[in-house]
C-alpha cells in the first residue's frame, strides 16, 4: 500500500492573507507550495492575479506558477496530474507539501477522485454550443444543461460557459448526465493525509481589502499589463482574459467603458467573487476556519496552523 503524504492545505477568499501566511508556514515547517489559483498557471499575468513577487516568496519554492501561455488550452483534469505530481514530488524531495489557493474546484481536483478521462471530444458540437452562447448569451446554454443535468447545474456557476458545454458534451457523448458518470466513475482517493485551514475574516474587512488591492494594482501598472496583453495579440475572447482585471481593463483599452467604470466594475466583481469562494468553501466539513480577525498579528496564525499540522507531519514521520 502507498504510504500517505502529508498535505498542509490552506484557503479562503481573494485578500484575505492566504500567500503569506502560508510562506510563514512553509518556512517553519520545511515546506514548499503548491498553487491552486485558476489564474496564476498564467504567464505574463502577474498584477491582476495577485502573483506572489520573488520578494514576498522569502525563498520558499512556489510551484504550478507560470505553467501555461496565456493562449494554450487548459483544464482543471490537466492541474490535477500536475499538481498531484509536484505534491508527490516535494515528499520525496523530504520537503513538506503546502497545497494553497482559492479556486476550490482545483483544490477538490487535488484531494478527492474526481475522474475526467474516458468521455471524449466533439469539438462540432463545441462550436455550435459556443455559437449559442454568443448568439443568445451564456444563460441559453445554461438552460440546456439545466434540462438534462440540474445536479451539474447547481454546482457550476451559469456564465462559466467552458464548464456548462463541457457539462453538456458529456452528456451529448456518452447519453448521460456529467454527475452521474462522476458517480460511476470512481477511483480510490489520492493517498494524502491532509489538514484543512480556511482563512476568514468580517466580511466588510475583507471588501475593504478587496477594494485596496485593486487600488494597489493600479498602481503597479494592471493597465499596461493587459495593454501588452492584447498588443501581444491575446484577445478579450481567451479564457484567461476572461479573468478578473484584465476582462474589466481590456474593455476600457478597447475603448467599451471608462478606467473609472472598469475600476468600479472590477471591485464589484471581485467582492462578488470573493462571495463565492466563501460559499463553496464553507460547504466542506474537513476545513478548520480561522477568523484572521481575532489574532494580533500573522505569526499566531500561523502558529495555529503549524500546531496543528504537527500530528500529521509526526504519523507521516512515523511510517517513513
């Protein structure tokens, strides 16, 4: 049997502080850390997705960073493979793995056997299900998927068109609804033994936060990055300029909206994220919340994270 890894997880919403105190971690610990952000796979997208500087890393190795062009197709099944393989790695390396971000669904791709092979492709039936979305917009396709999947439905946010077609090429392959094949299609869980935290905060701190990291942003040049973006010819329509700043940003450039439109645009939409990421997250029983709010100063946090990862850093130990 395959001796399990320890996993130290960390999550929460954008701002709330998860880069650094999880450097903290890593640096009591022996640690290093593996990315779970959708959007820092990217290269060349480093102010709008909040990538950590080699400054803020403090040495401490980062890794599922700047894997990607930002043209070059990629998906959550091609971050499992990935990511499990740096986990893996890091172990035998005698380092501590450290899994943190806040796109839960590759944070669930890690930890739990979510299978995606086997259904195939029908890129015709792509096209016309993209043409819809154009056409009628991304709630027509949403529609669809509701008739003969609800379950996925209620699991996949309505303008995430990439996973309701994905969700609805399955069904058009195989004749039966995405959830149930995950339900068929089972494998035995990854062999981690991990420990979940969550990071928390009152939520008008966190939109405050929200709302000063954008500003910051700015001030970094978020604007002449999405600038070079687009001269480089990476067009609005990608899917990782459908991320947050640079969708609001390439707008403005494209002349669609003023700066103080998109900045506006931008804020909400990141607190709407950062809603999100709370509602999804709080749904999984394994996550031990910490409210940043209630600790004097980051060291305590991570203290309290450290103290409780010991127990499976010793059983890991153990049966080495």
């Amino acid at each position: 049997m395959e001796r399990p890894v320890p996993l130290v997880v960390i999550v929460g919403p954008t701002a709330v502080g998860k880069t650094a105190v999880a450097v903290e971690v890593a640096k009591k610990i022996g640690g290093e850390i593996v990315s779970a952000d959708s959007m820092q796979v990217y290269r060349y997208m480093d102010i709008g997705t909040a990538k950590p500087t080699e400054e803020e890393r403090q040495g401490i190795p980062h890794h599922m960073i700047d894997v990607v062009d930002p043209a070059e197709a990629y998906s959550v099944a091609l971050y499992q493979a990935q990511a499990r393989r740096c986990i893996r790695e890091i172990w035998e390396r005698g380092r501590v793995p450290l899994l943190v971000g806040g796109t839960g669904l590759y944070v669930k791709a890690v930890l739990e056997p979510l299978h995606f092979a086997g259904a195939g492709v029908d890129e015709a039936f792509r096209r016309r299900m993209c043409a819809v979305a154009r056409e009628k917009g991304p709630l027509a396709v949403y529609r669809l998927l509701k008739e003969v999947d609800p379950e996925a439905a209620e699991r996949i946010h309505p303008h995430n068109v990439k996973r309701v077609i994905r969700a609805l090429e399955i069904y058009h392959l195989t004749g039966r609804p995405m959830s149930q094949r995950l339900q068929e299609l089972k494998e035995d869980p990854p062999p981690y033994r991990a420990v979940l935290y969550g990071l928390t905060m009152e939520r008008e701190k966190l939109y405050r936060r929200i709302e000063a990291r954008v500003d910051e942003m700015l001030q970094r040049g978020l604007v002449e990055e999405v600038r070079g973006l687009l001269e480089r010819g990476y067009g609005p329509g990608l899917v990782s300029m459908q991320g947050l700043g640079y969708k609001e940003m390439a707008a403005y450039l494209r002349g669609l909206s003023t700066l103080s439109e998109a900045v506006y645009l931008l804020k909400r939409n990141t607190r709407r994220f950062a809603k999100r990421q709370f509602t999804w997250f709080k749904k999984d029983g394994r996550i031990c919340w910490i409210d940043v709010g209630n600790y004097s100063s980051i060291m305590e946090v991570v203290q309290e994270i450290t103290t409780g990862a010991e127990g499976v850093l010793k059983e890991a130990s153990k049966s080495n």
